[in-house]
C-alpha cells in the first residue's frame, strides 16, 4: 500500500516536472535567496502586542478607552454639532472615507488619513506636523476647515452634561472645572488617543505566508504550494516589492513604513497655492504648545522628545511627504496626500512610468521610473492586497460607566 503510494508521488511529481519544463511561464514554486528571506523577516512580527505610550498617562487604561471612543463619535466636538472625528475616520471603511478630498466646514486639501496602527508611531500627518497622536488629535477641532470647535462653549456643554462629567473624574481623576482650557482640551487629545491606540489590523495572508517562509528556511523543506497562503502572482509580486521596485527601500518594517518622509513626484500644487508637506510639518511642530517638548508630555524621562529637539529644517524637505504604511492598504483607496490617484493599479502605473523630472528633493537617489510590464503589474497589486488583515478596534464598553448612567437624561 505504501509503496504504491510512493509510486503515485513519484509519478504525479515527475507529470508536474515534465509540465512545468514544457510552459516555463507556469511556474509552481518561486524560491527565495538568504538576501530575500531577511528582508521578508524584517516586515514582521505582526500583529505588534499593544504597549502603554508613556507621553499619554491615560493609554491602554480600560475607563480612558471607553470615553476617547465616545468622544470619536460625539458630534459636539464640532462647532455646529455637525461632524464627529467618525464621519471622515468611518469605521467600516478603515477609518478614513473613500474621497479623495473630503470637505470638513471648509474644503480639505488633503486625503483623509486611515486610523490603522497609529500608536508609536514617530510623526502624524501626512507633514508630519504633530509629534503625538493625542496633540494630532486636538489639532482637528481647532483646524478651521475641519471641525472648527468652539472651545468655550464645548467646554461648557461637556461641563453641564452630567454623565461626561462623572464619567471624565472617573477616567482622569480631575474635574473640569478644575482645569483650564488649555489643559481640558489636553486630556480630551489623551483620551481620543487612547481609543484610537486600539484601531489595528490583524494578522494578514502576508503575515501567514512570512511565517511559512520562516519556518520553511528553517527546516529547509519548501513551502507546498497548494498550501501557501500567497498564490504564485503574489509571490511574484513580493519579490518584485523587495527587488527590482525596491519599494522597501522607503516602505519597510513591520508597517511598511519607515515612519519618515519622501518626495515621490506626487504634484504638491493645491486650490490655494503650494502644499509644502514636511518642510511646512516641521515649521508647525517646532510652534506646537502641545509638541513632546511641551509641558503636557507625561514621560518623566523626556527621552521620547529627543527626535522632536535634533529635528532641523532642511531644503530637501519641500514637497517630502509622509511614507504611508501599507498595511490594508486595498481598503484605503484614493491614495496619496492630495487622494490623486483612485486604485493601487493607478499608483503602480505612477511608480512604474515616473517623471524623474518631477522629483525635488535633493537627497539620494533611490527612485527611478520601473517600465513593468503588465505581468509585474498584475503581480505587485496582487501582492499589495495581501497585506490585508481583519480591522480591530475596541467596542462599545459603557458598562463600565454604569453608576454614571443615572445622572444620564
Ligand atoms: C472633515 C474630515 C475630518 C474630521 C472631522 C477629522 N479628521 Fe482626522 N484627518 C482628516 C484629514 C484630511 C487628515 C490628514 C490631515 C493632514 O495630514 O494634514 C486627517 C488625519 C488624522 C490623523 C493623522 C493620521 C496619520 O496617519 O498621521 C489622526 C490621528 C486623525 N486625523 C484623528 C482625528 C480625530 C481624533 C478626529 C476628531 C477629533 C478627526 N481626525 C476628525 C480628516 C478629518
Ligand atoms: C523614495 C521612497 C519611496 C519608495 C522607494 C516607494 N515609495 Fe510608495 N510612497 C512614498 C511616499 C512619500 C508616498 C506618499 C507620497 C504623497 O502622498 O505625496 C508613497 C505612497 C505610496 C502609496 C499610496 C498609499 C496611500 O495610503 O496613499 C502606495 C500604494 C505606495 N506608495 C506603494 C509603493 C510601491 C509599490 C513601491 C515600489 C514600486 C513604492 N511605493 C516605492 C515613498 C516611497
């Protein structure tokens, strides 16, 4: 019996040798070299397990969860009461809104940015203008083209609410009365940022397949391609991601960022004159009351402030914009800072037949227009949808505010 079994293997193995020799486009394997499989291992781990940010006292507390995603859904934050951070930050669309341009209370002349995975992260909007996720946070309710709150009067409303208010001394220990402006408007960022900590993707096909790999290298019996979870063309398309279009070069680690700014030629030419990204980014941060070099940082050590005070502007940072990370990037469409571009295969396109003579930035080098053909195309889309993992973020916990309830209407 085994034996014969044996026989069948050999034969259906020599049939797929003999098939594979006769159509040599059909590939059934792909092989990676040492060089690869390093860079493939340094796209994870993932998921990253959540850590507490030191520069907010209220991340990962269950009580600051609760009222940050309260706050997310909340239309008062918004001078008429017309917009809440969930309209354009919509959960069913990875936290952000499928428009290229969204219209706050004015028009915006960025695209609205996904929430996914913000927490640690080195810089905050597509500038970098922010150095926190809880000061980025504030930053929406005092822009005038997007919520343009009335500080006073939210203050004073959320102060007459009775179960904000007993909910806000359970979270915070303070009332707000007690605060000033300034430093309510603070723990409303902290608590916003403590929600949005929890908005994650989850393990992707990508992230199995790594794993695969891992293991596969590591006992040196290749992955069965019946069981793999990329198909060939995405296969493909990774090593194209890590070799030729050397992607990584910028799109790197676990987020497939590398946290920082480039200049990838995308027009910066906006309805009201020049958006200067970083270089403007950089301008704004070293002016932010609430940057990490400020009074409402909460890490005693300051040591999370040292990138923020070695931070110089220089020319080449005109027009760099943020590198954003990949991950779920299928779901994420228009793309780009100014949402120019409506699918993954207009970007490949833009990758692929770049004008080198739009790229400003002075530093090195790295881009250069790819000619794929359309094979490698196909493959590298098909490779960037795989970075898709189910969206995770925390639910509805109002439970744990219960004895606030009876002050409630
Ligand atoms: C009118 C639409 C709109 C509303 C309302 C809105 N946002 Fe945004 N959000 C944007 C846009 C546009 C960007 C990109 C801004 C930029 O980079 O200059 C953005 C960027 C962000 C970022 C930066 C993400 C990153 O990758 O760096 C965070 C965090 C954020 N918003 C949180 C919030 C919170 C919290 C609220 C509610 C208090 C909110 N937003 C309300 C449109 C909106
Ligand atoms: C020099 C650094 C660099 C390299 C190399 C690079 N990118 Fe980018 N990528 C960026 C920057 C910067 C942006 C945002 C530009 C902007 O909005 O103006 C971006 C944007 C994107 C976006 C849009 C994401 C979104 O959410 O809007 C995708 C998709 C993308 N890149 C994929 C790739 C692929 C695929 C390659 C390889 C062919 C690649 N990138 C190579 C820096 C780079």
């Amino acid at each position: 019996m085994k034996a014969w079994i044996m026989i069948l293997a050999m034969m259906t193995s020599q049939f797929f040798a003999m098939n594979s020799f006769a159509d040599t486009s059909q590939q059934d394997e792909v092989t990676y070299s040492l060089q690869e499989i390093t860079t493939i291992r340094s796209f994870g781990p993932w998921p990253i397990e959540p850590q507490a940010e030191p520069s907010n006292r209220f991340s990962q507390q269950a009580q600051a969860i609760e009222l940050g995603r309260q706050l997310f859904f909340d239309r008062r934050l918004s001078r008429e009461g017309e917009l809440s951070c969930a309209d354009c930050h919509q959960p069913t669309q990875a936290f952000q809104d499928g428009i290229a341009l969204n219209k706050g209370l004015n028009p915006l002349h960025r695209n609205t940015s996904s929430l996914l995975n913000l927490a640690h992260r080195p810089w905050y909007g597509w500038g970098g203008e922010h150095d926190s996720l809880w000061s980025q946070s504030i930053r929406p309710m005092l822009s005038a083209s997007e919520m343009h709150t009335d500080l006073a009067r939210l203050k004073s409303q959320l102060q007459q609410d009775k179960y904000f208010q007993c909910a806000f001394e359970q979270t915070t220990g303070q009332t707000i009365d007690s605060l000033d402006q300034e430093a309510w408007l603070v723990s409303v960022g902290k608590l916003l940022a403590s929600y949005q900590e929890t908005i994650r993707s989850g393990s992707s096909p990508f992230d199995h397949f790594r794993e695969q790999l891992l293991a596969s290298s590591a006992n040196d019996k290749p992955i069965v391609p019946a069981q793999s979870a990329l198909s060939i063309q995405q296969q493909q398309g990774l090593k194209i991601f890590i070799g030729e279009g050397r992607c990584q070069l910028c799109h790197s680690g676990p987020q497939f960022s590398s946290g920082e700014f480039g200049d990838i030629g995308v027009r910066f030419f906006t309805a009201e004159g020049v958006d200067k990204g970083r270089y403007q980014g950089i301008q704004s941060l070293k002016d932010d009351p609430f940057s990490l070099l400020g009074q409402y940082n909460d890490d005693e050590t300051k040591n999370n402030s040292l990138r923020t005070s070695h931070l110089q502007l220089l020319h080449r940072n005109w027009g760099e914009f943020k590198i954003p990370s990949l991950r779920n990037v299928a779901q994420t469409a228009p793309y780009m800072h100014n949402g120019s571009l409506n699918n993954l295969a207009q970007v490949i396109d833009f990758y692929s037949e770049l004008d080198e003579e739009r790229l400003h930035a002075d530093g090195e080098k790295i881009l250069r227009p790819l000619h794929l053909s359309a094979t490698k195309k196909q493959a590298l889309e098909a490779f960037l949808t795989s970075l898709t993992g189910p969206v995770m973020a925390a639910t509805d916990n109002s439970a744990i505010f219960q004895h606030c309830q009876i002050h409630s209407p």
